[in-house]
C-alpha cells in the first residue's frame, strides 16, 4: 500500500510493538512515522512534554524500546511523548504534518479525528496477529462505498493481494467500479460475511467497522469519505444506464430534484472517467450527450467539470454509469413503473437477463434502481430517450409508451442485442419484429423465450429489421413533384380501368380537381368497372358529427361506386379518436398501376403553379402546394393494394382477391406500413435513412419536425454528412404578406413551429431552403415571387435510395395517424429525384446561419421546442 506519511497514537504504558508491525505491513514504503506516545500528566508532572529528561526512568525506558521497534518502519521515524493528547490536538499534528494515514487501538478516537480531517484510519486492536496482509475484505455496501473502495484498490492495491468485496448484488457492484477506478485486480464479490480470517478489513465508514472490529478481530482501515456532490448548492444529477451501439452511446443528464421535476440540466461540460483518468469530456445539449467511441469497460463515472479542474477526478464522480453491451443469453426489456407485485413476478424469471427502461421522466434512475432492488431484480435501467435520441421527448406522450418500449427494442435487436421480450404497462399489445409483446399480467415464470438476433449494418438489414417490409424487385417507378404531372397520372389510370379502380384518400373538396376524378370515377363505374373509395371520416367531412362531404355523398351515389368511410366519430371524441387516424393516400387500378403518395383531393394539391391565376387577392387554397407522389408498376402493386384492403376492410367493405402482377422494370422497392398506436415504422424507415447515409441527405416536408428526426439529422451533420431540406409555409405568403383565408392567422403562426424545429439544423450546418417559386406568366403583374406551403414528403439518401408517401416527419405521422411510405432502393431513381430536388433549391431562399434577423428570429421561437407534441400540426 502507498500510505507515506503516518500518524500513530499509542499508550506508552501500553506499548505498541503489534501497532508498528501493522503499520509495517500497510505502508511499507512510508516516508514518515510520527508515534505520539501519550504519558499520564499526573505521573510526570507538567514539564514532561517538555523536558524528556525529567521522564521516570520506566518511561524512558519505554520511550527507547519504542524507538527501537519503530526503527526502519520510514525514512523518517520520530517518537513524540506527550500528555494526554485529544482528537482536536491529533488533528492538529495531523495536518501540521500532513499525514495521509491515522492509526490507533481507539475507534471513538479516529472518528473524532475525521470529523476535523478527511484521512484514512486504521484501528489495530488488542488481538491484531502479526501476518502478512494478503487476503483484504472491502465493505462495499453501497455507492459510496463501492467509489470508495475503488479509489483505495487504485491507489493501494498490490500484485498478489487476494481481494474479496462484500457487495448487495453480485456482478452489478464492485465489478464495474473497479473498471471506472482502473484496476485489473481480481476480486470475489459476496454478498454475506464470509467466515474466512481475514488480514485487513476495509471499509467506508465507521459504524461499518464496528461488526468487522467484532468479528474478525484483525486490523480495519476505515476510508476518508468520497466526495459525491460537485459543489455546495448545486442540485445533483441524475444519469440512467447507457447503450451501447456499435461503439456509440447516448445519455441524458437531469436535475435529480424528485418526482415528477426531473429537468435537463443546462448545456455545460461533462467528464467520463474510465481506468482511473478523465477518458473524455462531453458538451450535453438540452441534457443530452454523445460519446464515440464508447469507453473500452463495462462502466464509467460522469461529472460536470466547471470549477473543479484539477483535482482527482475519482473524487469528483457523481454518477456510475453501466455500460449495456449484447451478451449471450436472451433479453427482457421492461417498464419499471410496475407494480411491486408485478416487478416481482418478473424476478422469477429463469435463462433470461432482464433490463429496465425508463419511459417517463416521473422517477430518477436512482428511485427506480431501489425499487429494482427492492423486487429482487438486475439494477441496470436505461432510459428511452437516450436510446432513442428523442431528446425530452416534449413531442410524445405516455400514450405511446408501449410503441416507444418495443421500438427500444427494435433498435438494441438492431445492433445485436438478442431481444426476446418487452414487458409493456398496457393498452394496445404494440406490433413487434422478432420478439414477443408481453403486459405484465401475462408473464410467468415458464415464459419461453428464443432469439436469433445478429447485428448488421446495412440500410437494407435494418429496413427489414425494424418495419418488417421485404424488398420486392422487378419494378417500374417514377417520381414526381410536379401536381400537373399528378393530375394527368390520376385521371390516365382512371380512364384506363378495365377490371376496378381502388382509391384511398384523406381528405377530399367538392372543387375543380374534386369535381373532374368524380366525374372520372362515375365514368369508370357507369362502364362497368368496380370502384373501391375509402376515406378517413374525420378529415374528409363524411360521417363524424354528423358531417356529409357534398362531393362524396354524389360519388357513393354513382352506379358502381362503392364509398366507404374510416373510424367515424358519433360521439364526444377523445384524444384517440381525433389523432389515431389513417393518413393512407393511395390509388391502384386493375392491379397493374398504383399512385402513391401525400396528396388529397383537392385544389391546392393537383393544380400546377403556371396553371392558375393569381392574385395579391387570392385565397390562399387557391396557390398550389408543392407534393410529391410516385407511380409503380410491377410486383409491389401488389403490396400496395393489399395496404388498400387493409383500409378497406377496417371500414367493413368485402375482401377482394389479389393478384401478383409480372415484373416491370428493374428498381428493386419496400412497401412500410405504419399502423397508429401500434407501430413507428415510417418513423423507424427515416431514422435508419439518415443514420446510415455517407454522403448526403435530402428531406422535402413542411411539418414541424418531430425531435427524434431533428437529432438524426444533426448526427449526420456531426459525422460529416450534408443535410439538404426544403420546407415551406403554411399559409402561402407574396412580398412578405400572407394570402388571406379561413385560419390563415393561425397556420402563419404553425409556420414558426416548423420553422423553430429547422433552427438548430441550421445551426449545426445544414443546408437549409425556403421553397420560392418565381412569378409566373398566368399571374398578376407584379405579384412577384410567393413562398407556397411545402406538402411534400420526400427523403433521398446518397443518390442510391429514396422514399416518397404520406407520412410527414412530425409526431402525429410518426406516432398516431396510420401512414404508408414507397421506398426506392435504386440509384437512377434516386438520382433522378435529387436532380429535381437541386432545380427547386435553386430557385428557393437559402437561410443564411450567419444572418442577424434569422439569429434573432431563432431566439424569440426557441421556446417552441416546449411545444406539445399531441398539438402538432
């Protein structure tokens, strides 16, 4: 051990030859011995501090043994007689001294002792042997203490010592403690006293010395306390576990201050200790952090770094933080707001490795690491939006925690984690890809789990991995965005039908582009073809609340048209009814061509800029919105069309027959069908798009970006990749001036919401562009450029895959609303499609970081990153 300079107080009339033999054994190498060897003032009279010589020829005598046996015990040995000393008077020579280690046959004494000075203590009592220390028991019942013992084993330990380490839980204690501290030495964990005879006893504190004084009857060094806080008044911190993907891991910091307050603590830097050193330093953002690549131990310790530089950063830690890697044995994700009763059913689970994650923020990880404890279970939590990069999570609610926990999942399977199992609290059992849902009252302790889990890194690998959708070759696909080239695609098919016409749409307006597809569905229906129309009830003003769409009520009337309507709403809705919705817009004809894509059916969305008139008068439904839609032929019409009898059929129409058609071309395709409140797999498809891109990504989208989307770009941005997105306004503005119309004060103020979420792309680096289309021959002179609304839902990725389809990049598509996305894996059509993309980029206005009023306007809507995710719009 590397005690130098040690404090030993002894009784001259008591001698203290064990003491010094002890104090040979646990710092060999010390530098100093200061012996205060304490002289009854009443036998010596007062002078006997002062003038050894006037000392009885017994104490003298006494003196020079004790010298003798001190001899050699340092470079420096001193013998000190003194009168009766007190704790406040050994603290004293302690510090005058600086002495690293105080020994004494007195507990009450080295505890005053340490109330006055942070040192070490060794209690040597009266049956101390005289054997060599080399089985050591450390006391490590706790988070302080397990720090605790650390910083001792790294700075005492020796080659050769047997270490045995009395913990709560095997494995989940000292073990990854010892990797934060740096110390390869081996160490048996227990959790009972063993009844082994020990050398040293160690441990924390001294009420933890008392049982070890009684029970083994060996010398016992009691540890200067390990600081835990960071500094007077500054609230504590909170950290969950972390995973690890692929040598990437995220965390997320809080303010610790109690249920239901658990806020990010501000941006600020952060230490990583592994190995006994600062291993890297981390700049969180709104609590958040990354690290790559991810510390080589299973643990490491965290601490803010402001205003402690210097000091040794074993002392500084406030957090142990375990690092989840995959392991042999299948895994159990669980929520830990169970129930005691049902956390205990889980305890009894055999063959499994079971893992907590946290959905809500109501709990510190260290109240739910007790009642982990508590239930008898692994006490490793992790939290979902570290792993899912969701940021605070503002956007989504508890509603969704089943479907957050099973795409946790989704995402540790994706990188080899061999997932079997999510325990979720209820609701609807969300939809899984290779491993079981579960509510807690359906687990038993014969539940039989299987995984067959491998990591890849592949786009393609985690598109199957997490929305389950097969790639299908043989294709034809074309992408527009361009509603003309919309139009003329819609009302082709239409007039070509032979066998039946299935359209599929989300909101529709008896209007010029309303009125010409009804009068070619009637057309198709009056010559014999069968006519499929499903719409969602809520948003196409059909049959909830009594609503009836004049549009749709002419068309369910035509010969050979069949009209059916999606959840419609009858009475007082609740937040379900009006948000779980299906966003699906489709049409397949004869089971050869399908259209798919973001467009409604109206106006605003098939009219083509140079087709209309404008005015500085126009309403703004009259400018045309930028979209986007792709028609395919070949197999995947087929997957397509069973999207469509999926919808159908949810609205009590009759199952149809579907055919396989004959290849078409040779793009290669995914059909993702996300279903609300059941599944995120548009969601997860954007997630993996950008996380896997090289080069370059392109997003077209006019919605408020849900965070989790935000932080996928900004890691792209970090890794080097170039972000394009294009977006626009919600209510069409010229010169500046939004065009008038029904709640168009309302959408100019959602255009800052979707602008608020682009600020920090802008910020880190993206390219950024507000859609501009320049004055066209049709409109007034004059009117010049206008800023239309952006309806488009388009991303390409390094000019080999692309997606087009109805789901946007905010939370309700992401969450709640049923959706459908075409991704292309195919680099001519990606190509293609990112040449159309550069031709609107440069006619549009780049946002410039470095502009004064973009900085200004940035800060005035930050707070919009609060916005609530349910209010999306």
């Amino acid at each position: 051990m590397n005690y130098r300079r040690v404090l030993l107080a002894v009784d001259l009339e008591a001698g203290a030859s064990t003491a010094i033999a002890v104090v040979r054994r646990v710092a060999p190498a010390a530098q100093l011995l200061l012996v205060v060897a304490r002289i009854p003032a009443g036998r010596i009279g007062w002078l006997a501090a002062q003038a050894p010589a006037d000392l009885s020829v017994a104490a003298t005598e006494r003196l020079d043994v004790l010298r003798t046996a001190a001899g050699g015990a340092a470079e420096t040995v001193e013998v000190r007689p003194e009168p009766d000393v007190d704790a406040r008077v050994l603290a004293e020579i302690a510090d005058a001294a600086e002495v690293d280690l105080l020994v004494s046959g007195s507990l009450p004494e080295i505890a005053e002792v340490r109330n006055r000075r942070s040192l070490t203590g060794l209690w040597i009592g009266p049956e101390a042997g005289d054997r060599a220390i080399e089985n050591l028991l450390c006391v490590a019942l706790g988070e302080r203490a397990r720090r605790a013992v650390g910083q001792f084993l790294r700075d005492h330990s020796t080659p050769g010592l047997r270490v045995t380490a009395l913990v709560n839980r095997v494995a989940a204690d000292a073990a990854p403690i010892l990797q934060i501290v740096g110390t390869s030495l081996p160490v048996e964990q227990v959790t009972r006293p063993p009844s082994t005879q020990f050398d040293l006893v160690v441990v924390h504190k001294l009420p933890g010395a008392l049982p070890a004084a009684w029970k083994w009857r060996t010398p016992v060094l009691i540890l200067p306390p390990a600081e835990s806080r960071p500094r007077a008044r500054q609230p504590a911190m909170d950290v969950a576990d972390v995973v690890d993907e692929n040598g990437v891991i995220r965390l997320r910091a809080d303010y610790a201050f109690g249920v239901g307050r658990h806020e990010p603590i501000p941006d600020q830097t952060l230490a990583v200790v592994s190995g006994g050193r600062v291993v890297a330093t981390l700049t969180s953002e709104h609590g958040a952090a990354e690290l790559a690549p991810s510390p080589p131990s299973d643990a490491f310790g965290i601490y803010r770094v402001t205003g402690r530089e210097g000091q040794d950063p074993l002392a500084l830690i406030e957090q142990d933080v375990a690092v989840i890697r995959p392991g042999p044995r299948p895994l159990v994700l669980f929520d830990p707001s169970a129930t005691q009763a049902e956390l205990l059913r889980l305890s009894r689970l055999d063959g499994v490795d079971l893992l907590a994650v946290r959905m809500r923020v109501t709990q510190s990880a260290g109240a739910i690491r007790a009642r982990l404890r508590r239930a008898g279970l692994p006490q490793q939590v992790v939290d979902a939006r570290a792993v899912l990069d969701e940021g605070a999570a503002l956007d989504v609610s508890a509603d969704l925690d089943q479907v957050r926990l099973a795409r946790v999942a989704t995402r540790m399977r994706a990188v080899g984690f061999p997932v079997a199992a999510i325990v979720h609290r209820g609701g609807p059992a969300p939809a899984t890809i290779g491993f079981a849902a579960l509510r807690a009252d359906q687990v038993h302790s014969s539940l039989s789990v299987q995984s067959t889990s491998t990591a890849a890194h592949s786009l393609g690998w985690r598109l199957e991995a997490t929305t389950g959708a097969p790639l299908i070759a043989g294709n034809r696909v074309d992408i527009e965005l361009d509603n003309a080239t919309a139009r003329r695609w819609l009302l082709e098919a239409i007039a070509a039908a032979r066998r039946r016409v299935h359209l599929q749409i989300y909101m529709a307006l008896d209007d010029d582009v309303g009125g010409a597809v009804e009068a070619a569905l009637a057309d198709a229906g009056a010559r014999g073809v069968t006519v499929r129309v499903v719409v969602d009830s809520l948003h196409g003003f059909h049959g909830s609340f009594g609503a009836r769409n004049p549009l749709l009520e002419r068309l369910g009337g035509r010969p050979g048209v069949e009209l059916r309507v999606l959840n419609p709403i009858t009475s007082p809705p609740s937040l379900h009814d009006l948000k779980q919705r299906d966003h699906r817009k489709l049409a397949v004809v004869d089971g050869h061509v399908a259209l798919v894509g973001g467009r409604n059916l109206s106006h605003e969305y098939y009219a083509g800029f140079n087709e209309v008139q404008l005015t500085a008068r126009s309403r703004w439904r009259e400018v045309p919105w930028l979209d986007a839609g792709a028609r395919v032929e070949g197999p995947a019409v087929a997957e397509l069309d069973r999207s469509f009898l999926d919808a159908w059929t949810a609205a009590a129409g009759s199952a149809f027959d579907i055919a396989d058609p004959s290849p078409a071309g040779k793009v290669t395709a995914r059909i993702v069908v996300h279903h609300g409140l059941r599944d995120a797999r548009t969601l997860d498809a954007y997630v993996a798009m950008i996380d896997t891109a090289q080069s370059h990504v392109y997003t077209v989208n006019g919605f408020p970006l849900i965070l989790e989307i935000q932080h996928a770009l900004l890691r792209a941005l970090r890794r080097g990749v170039c972000v394009r997105t294009l977006f626009g306004n919600l209510t069409p503005t010229h010169a500046g001036t939004p065009f008038e119309g029904p709640w168009a004060t309302a959408r100019t103020e959602a255009t800052q919401l979707v602008h608020s979420r682009m600020d920090d792309v802008v910020a880190a680096g993206a390219e950024a562009y507000e859609l501009v289309v320049p004055e066209q021959p049709g409109w007034e002179r004059g009117l010049g450029e206008i800023y239309p609304h952006v309806h488009a839902k388009v991303m390409s990725v390094d000019g080999r895959v692309c997606s087009v389809g109805s789901a946007n990049l905010d939370v309700t598509a992401g969450y709640w609303e049923t959706e459908l996305i075409l991704i292309v894996e195919d680099c001519a059509t990606a190509a293609a499609l990112e040449s159309r993309i550069d031709q609107l980029l440069s006619q549009s206005r780049r946002v410039d970081r470095g502009d004064p009023e973009w900085q200004r306007v940035a800060r005035r809507r930050g707070w919009m990153r609060r916005w609530p995710g349910v209010m999306s719009v």
